[in-house]
C-alpha cells in the first residue's frame, strides 16, 4: 500500500462492540436521563456498566489491563451509544485524556495508574484546561505552578472543567515559567496529574456549574495545592506540546458521538414523521419534513466519512490534524441540523420532555462550541490548510 493511501471501513465496522453497546443502552431509557437532569445528577450505574465490560479501556495497552483497541473502535463504541439515545460524553474524556499519560508519562506513572483506570477503580474523567478570562487562548492561563523542593505549589482557577466532581484524577495545565520569562508563548506550560481524592479541601474547591443540558461541569478553585514533584507528566515546560497530541484524537472521538447523535435524531425524526398523521396523510410525505430530513442524512454520511479517514490517518500514525479538525467541524455543523430537524419535525411533542428530544437538541448543540467551535476550526483550515494569513 502507497504512503498516500489509507484503509477505511465503509460498512458498519465493528459489530460486536455495536451490538454489546446497544444492549447496555436499552437498558437506560429516555426516563434514566430525564431523573438525572431533574437532579443534575451522574449516570453512575450507566458508566459502571460501560467500565465493567470494558469499553471505557478500549485504548489503554493490554499490557496495562486494557483493550489496546485502535481509535477507531473507540470513536463507534462512543457513537452507539450516542445513537442508541444513551449519553456518552459523561465517560468519553477518559480515553482521550489517558493518551497524555500513555505518551508522555514515566512507566511508573503508567503502572501505578493505567491499570486502576482499566480495572475502574480510578477514574481519570476531568480536565482543567479553560479559565475564565482567557478561554480558547491556552497560551495566556494564569494557574501557576511553581517548584518548591520535592513539591510544586499551584494557584488557579479553571472553569467547565466537566466530572470533576465524579473524577478521581484530573489532568491539570498550569504555567511553570510565566510567559514574560519564555521565547515561546507555548513554551512554560507543564500538565500535572492531579489525585483530587486527596485534594479536594486541601487546596481545591470544587463547585458544579448549571448549564444549558445536565454535562456536571464545574469550576475548579485552586489555592495553595502542594503536589509532589511526581505528578508533573513528562518534562516541565512542555506541556502544551503534549495536550495538542490528544487533541486530534478528542476531536476524532467527538465527532464520532456527534456522528451518534445525528442518527439518533433523524432515526427518531424518521419514525415520526411516518406516523404521524395530520391532513389525512402522513406528514413525511410532505416535501417541507421529507427533505430537511434526508439532507441531514446526507451531511451525516459526508461527515462520517470523514471521521473514518481521520481515524485511518490516526491510527496508521499519520498527519491526522487538517482531517481531525474538518471532521469535528463537518460532523457538528451535521448534527445540529439533524437535531433542529427532528424538533421541527416532532412539533410541539419536541418540546416535551417526555420524548427526549429536547434533551438531545441541548446535547447537540454544545459541538458548535465545544470541545473547539467551528469558527476555530475554519480558522485552522484557512491559515494550516490553505496557507491564508493568520487571523488569531
């Protein structure tokens, strides 16, 4: 095979992990997340299923307890469930944030924690990038670490810092040489793997945010934390370069579950429209709800495929970030369609809550923001891609 050449599985890969996924699912009804968002609550039961059959340690190395499965294989495990109704991004973090501490860590950080992680003893689930006052722009954060013999002290504040509260490790970027002091705006920065069992009100505050659908995010205080020298991941300094490694595989794995949802949605869409019945006839047969609905069926194939190629690339250990980036950004823009199609084609029942579809509509619309928003995304495109000049 020619380096320019990839292999994609155009069919419905993976089918045993399909299959085991929608078994789990059906056994969480749209009335499990409806409680839980009346509460703000955690799908604990739901995750501990994920955990105990193995899904959440797709990719950690067999040699670790886990399944060393390839991304790909990951990203479907995360877009059935969000097909099947379910929630995935309450588990999801995990596989993209273990791949910092697989790639960079020392082995006895990765004996001492991969296999909990694997087994689900440990949960590796949070975060903390985002501050409040400087957002996308990573470079300029304030959280200070700064070393202080075998120990570090760090200050700080992060914000939608999601499952902190449901977390017993975070991953944690902190400036440890302050900017004015660096060459590099991206050079100073470390990532640190915070134990928040021993933390939390020893020098972290935790308080959960209310957001537009139940993600359990927080903002995380951080004042005088002492962690031993041993929780900084690979070399002080470096860490920015680490976190863009998993950056690629976030955005594959989320717009795998934005893959998910759109489905869910236009499969929903498509059974009501069917049944529907309102002037003698059933409203799919109308070309105003028959088209918006094969149109986003269509965008959600395009950005499937895209997915699929960008999950090729990462595996095979190639150049994956302008692929990374378009499919996050195809399969967002995708979804949100599918998404708003299925609201206007349920009605007034899309906004009861006993359908679940306004539920899903509030999830859908987080991936034009999140974990990148399109704008972005085009932004990388148009100066990475295109070679057009910067604009940020």
């Amino acid at each position: 095979m020619s380096q320019d050449t990839v292999s994609l599985d155009l069919g419905e890969d993976y089918p045993e992990l399909r299959d085991s996924i929608r078994r789990i699912c059906a056994r969480y009804p749209l009335d499990y997340w409806a409680k839980l968002e009346e509460t703000s609550g955690y799908p604990s039961e739901f995750v501990a299923e994920l955990t105990e059959g193995g899904f959440l340690a797709a990719l950690v190395p067999e040699e670790y307890g886990g399944a060393g499965l390839p991304l790909r294989a990951a990203a479907v495990i995360l877009e059935e469930i969000n097909a099947n109704g379910c929630q995935a991004s309450p588990a999801h973090a995990q596989m993209y944030i273990m791949g910092t501490l697989l790639r960079h860590g020392t082995e006895e950080q990765k004996q001492k924690y991969l296999p909990e992680i694997a087994a689900g003893t440990l949960r590796l689930q949070a975060f903390g990038v985002t501050e409040p006052t400087t957002g996308s722009d990573t470079t300029q954060l304030k959280t200070r670490a700064v070393r202080d013999g075998d120990h570090y002290v760090i200050d700080g504040q992060k914000v939608f810092t999601s499952r902190a509260l449901y977390s017993d490790l975070m991953l944690l970027l902190a400036r440890t040489t302050p900017l004015d002091q660096v060459a590099k705006k991206t050079d100073g920065i470390s990532v640190f793997l915070i134990d928040l069992r021993e933390a939390r009100g020893n020098g972290i505050d935790i308080r959960p945010i209310r957001a537009l659908m139940n993600h359990n995010t927080t903002e995380v205080f951080i004042e005088n934390l002492r962690v031993p020298a041993s929780a900084l991941v690979g070399q002080e300094g470096k860490g920015f370069r680490y976190i863009l490694d998993g950056m690629n595989a976030e955005r594959i794995l989320v717009a795998s579950e934005c893959v998910g949802d759109g489905r869910y949605m236009v499969k929903r869409a498509v059974e009501y429209a069917g049944e529907r019945v309102v002037f003698g006839r059933p409203i799919g047969a109308n070309q105003g709800v028959q088209f918006p609905i094969a149109r986003a069926h269509v965008e959600l194939e395009a950005a499937d495929l895209m997915a699929r190629k960008a999950a090729a690339l990462f595996d095979g250990g190639r150049p994956c970030g302008a692929e990374a980036n378009m499919a996050k950004h195809l399969a967002a823009e995708a979804t949100w369609q599918a998404a708003d199609t299925a609201l206007q084609t349920f009605g007034g029942f899309g906004y009861a809550s006993e359908y679940g579809i306004e539920r899903k509509w509030r999830e859908c619309r987080i991936y034009q923001t999140a974990p990148i928003s399109t704008n972005l995304v085009l932004a990388y495109v148009g100066q990475h891609v295109l070679g057009l000049p910067r604009s940020y």
